[in-house]
C-alpha cells in the first residue's frame, strides 16, 4: 500500500474516532477537545486532496479562533450531564439519517458507477494549478458584490452587536464641562447654622 493511502487512512481513522469520542464523552470540555481533533484531521484529509486554502482555513478559523472560543465557553458553563443524555436520545434518528446521507456521498465520490443516479464527469486539474489564485480569481470577480455586501453586513452587524450591548462605563469620577459652567453658587456651598455649647 502507497504511504499517501497509509496517510489518508490515519487522518480517517482519526476523524472517525474523534466524531464519535465528541457525542460519546461526558464531560463537555473533553467533547470540545475532541472536535478540535477532528477538524485538525479534517484539515490533513483536505490538504491531502490538494485544497491548500480549506485545510489551512479550517485550522486557523474554526481550530484558532471558533474552537478557542467554544472551549472558554464551555468551561466557564454548568451543564447539566443528565439534560444532556436526554437530548441525545432524542436526536439520535436524526444523527443516523445525516450519517446515512454522508455515506451515500462518499459511496458516491468512491464508486460512482454503483450510485443509482448516475455519475458527474470530473474535471481534474493540472498540476500547477493553484486553488487560492482560482478561489481569488472568482471571487473577486463573478462574486466581487456579494462579497463586498457580506462583508457590510458583517461589520454592521458587529457595530449593532456593540450598541447593543453597551451600557456606558460605570463609577466614571467625572464632570460634565457644561454642569461646570452652569453651577450655582448656592449649588457648590451650605452653610449650617449650629448653636454654640454654653459651659
């Protein structure tokens, strides 16, 4: 068997592994860190199909930042373990029908000739070709104004997200300039009258 079979085999196996540990596990903590597994080996599997540009984004987006952001989450939280075995039991019908649809596509991209809706030609690729220059080109191209709105609405939605949750800074030991030039004399001194101790 070549080593890149070897390879591609390790990072599956591993994937598979990682998967099932994330909805086997208890501890909530545990089941991120498995999912951070499972995108590194889902990064190797793209790397390997020679989609540079989704492996590296996968490791430095979802792993670096989302993942990141996820476990903090999660620690910092109370989870009920027993509300959880509920809801997986629950949704179990429905995680074996997503898996039923994956494996049709993989049988589908394996052996395309045993699919019952028939096969898609594929073009390949020449070996220089570089998937970040193809991704570039069409992106900034055919998609340049959807790309531009997606990212409006991306900053207008972190704007509102700030607004939204701002609620001023509190216990500031400051004074408006416009109290201070309004202020009265009245305002600013009291004078108490008390009477005098007679010995």
């Amino acid at each position: 068997m070549p080593v890149h079979e070897l390879i591609f085999f390790a990072f599956a196996a591993a994937l598979i592994t990682a998967a099932f540990m994330m909805i086997m596990v208890r501890n909530p903590v545990h089941s991120a860190l498995f999912l951070v597994m499972a995108f590194f080996a889902s990064a190797g599997l793209w790397i390997m199909l020679e989609a540079e540009f989704l492996g590296l984004v996968l490791i430095l987006v979802y792993v670096g930042a989302v993942m990141t952001l996820f476990l903090f989450v999660v620690m910092t939280l109370n989870i009920d373990l027993e509300n959880k075995d509920k809801h997986y039991w629950r949704y179990l019908p429905y995680g074996f029908l997503v898996v039923g649809v994956f494996v049709g596509l993989v049988v589908y991209v394996i052996a395309p000739e045993q699919a019952f809706w028939g096969t898609v030609p594929i073009e390949m690729a020449s070996a220089d070709a570089s998937n970040v220059k193809a991704l570039g080109s069409v992106l900034y191209t055919d998609y340049v104004y959807p790309f531009e709105i997606a990212g409006v609405l991306l900053l207008v939605a972190i704007i509102a997200a700030i607004a939204l949750s701002f609620r001023g800074r509190q216990g500031r030991k400051s004074i408006a300039p416009a109290d201070q030039i309004t202020i009265r004399r009245e305002d600013r001194i009291r004078l108490v009258k008390m009477p005098t101790e007679k010995k």
